[in-house]
C-alpha cells in the first residue's frame, strides 16, 4: 500500500504531540509558612484604647501610632488632677518570657517583670498593654486597670483595614513577583508583623513596613515608585547588598509610612530591590 508523503508527516507531528511533556515554569522549592501574624493585620491599635471605655481614668487625647510599626499606638489619658498617663497597645506581641498569669475577667493575662500586659488572643500571640513612668508598683497596677477597662477590645480586637496602608498587608507577597528576583524559594521568614524574609537561590529580600523618621534619616539616591517618593542606598563597598526605600504617604512629624526593601547576597542588588519595591508598591 502507498502511503502518502503528508499522512506521514500528520503521523509523526501527531507522535511528537503525544511523547512531548509541559515545560514546567520555575517556581518556588519551598512555600511560604503559615501566616500567624494574619488575626492581628486587621487590628485597629488605638480603637483598642477606646475613649469611653477609657473615660473613667480621664480625658483621652493625642492617640496616634508610636514606635516602628502602624500596628501600635500610644494615647495620654489625663486624670482629673491633671496627671497624664501615657498608654500603649501593640498588636502581635508574645509573652514575655518571665511573664507571670494575671486575673483580667474573661482574657487570658500574663504580667511581665516590666508590667508590660499581654493578652493572648491568637495562640502564643495577643495584644499588649503598657505604662510610661518608673515607678513598677503603680504601673503594673495601672495596666491592669486598662486592661480591665479595655477588656471587650482586647476579647475581640476592632478591626479597621485602613488604619494604615499597610493594614491588612503581607509583607511577604507577592511572593510570586519577589522570587522572581532571588530565584527559586529556599526558606521564608516573618520574624515580626511587618518584616519578611524571602532566601532564593541567587539571594535574599528584607521587606519591611515601617514608620521611619526622616529627620535623621542617612538620604540616598532619589528615585520614584509607583509615583511615590522614594530613594536607593547601596554603600560603595557593598555591591551585593542594596536598600531601596518607597515613602508611602506622610505620617506624624517628619515620619512617614515607608516600604523598605533590602537585596543581600544577590547580584545586581540595586536592580532586584527596585524591581521588587515596584512589585510591593502595587499591593499598597
């Protein structure tokens, strides 16, 4: 029987078809951990010390964030003598490791050496309560009182996705777009409510969410992400570690909400970060 040239030519691409396997896209060896800081990236910190919960101590005033992170807020409650008593919430801490059980109807409290309060509310990880001054004896008994006061908000913290841009944000994605940078996942890290740490085959990524003071901050080399203000540092001798800082939006005095993110032990570091600090802009 004759076979006919272009019936062979089916044959065999038909053949190909069949034997050939999907190219297989690189992707990540190993995948993100669990996620335990996910209950507290909604939390409002300073709708936790509430006004009126807070009115039998005195006059609530001056709440706005404190420290590093957007997940933590300080308020002056001024007593009717006119004493002010400077009080904190942060979200997402653990218990001290000298840390003590407390009575606080209906939480579970523990009471550290420093009279920093903690309120386990996700696990080892909850919601701490603490006093400015030095005097231990009445500041551990003033942190009780609020938490006693605050006890409903501390049971079911209040939730307020934009309380700050990095409300409800992972520092950790897009994972897909940052390993894009380092190569393929070897481990991932989230040491704090706003830090992540991403180690590729070809490099590391600080990523961090921060409320950064630029007063006296060391300035680099001005560059725009997404429209934001932001700057590039990389020191002279240090060609495989690059920082690249977004300004999101002002906050405070001289303060702002910045994304910082940070490429270690990779090639063409200045490159990377700016390409991942693009990529973690789009999710802000």
């Amino acid at each position: 029987m004759r076979v006919r040239p272009h019936t062979v030519i089916v044959a065999l691409l038909l053949l190909a078809g069949c034997s050939a396997e999907p190219v297989a896209q690189p992707g990540p060896s190993a995948p993100l951990p669990p996620d335990e800081w996910a209950s507290f990236r909604n939390v409002d910190s300073c709708a936790i010390l509430d006004e009126t919960a807070l009115a039998r101590l005195g006059k609530v005033s001056a709440r706005t964030f404190t420290g590093a992170s957007a997940h933590n807020c300080v308020v002056t409650i001024t007593r009717p003598d006119g004493t002010p008593l400077v009080t904190r919430a942060y979200v997402g801490e653990r218990v001290a490791q000298d840390a003590k059980p407390v009575d606080i109807p209906g939480l579970t409290a523990f009471q550290d050496s420093g009279c920093t309060l903690t309120v386990k509310t996700a696990g080892e990880l909850g919601i701490a309560i603490s006093i400015e001054g030095t005097d231990y004896e009445k500041q551990c008994a003033q942190s009780r009182e609020v938490a006693t006061l605050v006890s409903a908000q501390l049971k079911s913290p209040p939730q307020n996705p934009g309380a700050s841009p990095f409300h409800g944000k992972d520092p950790c994605q897009p994972v897909g777009q940052f390993t894009k940078q380092i190569g393929s996942l070897k481990e991932a890290k989230r040491p704090t409510l706003i830090n992540c740490e991403l180690t590729g085959t070809s490099g590391t990524l600080l990523i961090s969410h921060e409320i950064e003071n630029m007063a006296g901050h060391a300035h680099g080399e001005p560059l725009t992400i997404s429209g934001m203000e932001g700057m590039r540092h990389q020191e002279p001798d240090q060609k495989d570690r690059c920082m690249v800082m977004i300004m999101v939006r002002p906050v405070l005095e001289q303060s702002y909400f910045t994304t910082r993110i940070e490429a270690v032990n990779a090639p063409d570091s200045c490159t990377k970060a700016t390409d991942a600090a693009n990529e973690s802009a789009k999710e802000l």
